[in-house]
C-alpha cells in the first residue's frame, strides 16, 4: 500500500531513559486516511497485525510516553499546525 507523506503533525522529544541511552525524537506524519485494508500486506517482519481504531481506543492500547501523540496529532491536523512535545507531554502545557 503506498501513501503519500503530507505534512509534519507533531515532533516529539524525549530524554535518554532507563535502558535507552540516548535522547530520541519523534517525528509523526500526515499520511491520509485509510478506510480499507486491501492491498496491505503485512510482512511479520515488521508488523504483525493491524486494525482501526477511535483515538481513545489506540490510546489505551499504546505505550504511556506514545499515547499522547495521538491527541496532538489529531489536533494538529485540525489545526494545519504542528506540535511539538517533549517526552510526551505538550511543549505548551
């Protein structure tokens, strides 16, 4: 399935932590929306499953220091706007 990459939604940064040594930064981008999965194939090297979700739903079942990127992503594209955060947390808050 190709998408096309659109504009940066939310840049975040976090601190080295326990087991990683170094600082990291993610980026998150608007790739469109999917309504299907046809034409996904899924190697099992990288991805094992896929599925959709509401954003409350994908924010339980992601990691604590992931989950707030969901909202700042949706936020950001509503607002054409992109968000910086750090270690998960708005920059702005």
């Amino acid at each position: 399935m190709a998408v096309a990459v659109g504009e940066l939604l939310v840049v975040d940064w976090a601190p080295s932590a326990e087991q990683r040594p170094r600082a990291i930064i993610s980026f998150t981008f608007d790739c469109g929306t999917i309504t299907s999965l046809d034409g996904l194939n899924l190697s099992g090297q990288e991805l094992e499953d896929v599925g959709f979700f509401s954003d409350q739903e994908a924010e339980q079942r992601l990691p604590g220091n992931v989950a707030p990127r969901v909202h700042a992503a949706i936020c950001a594209r509503a607002q054409h706007a992109p968000v910086y955060m750090t270690g998960g947390a708005s920059a702005r808050s």
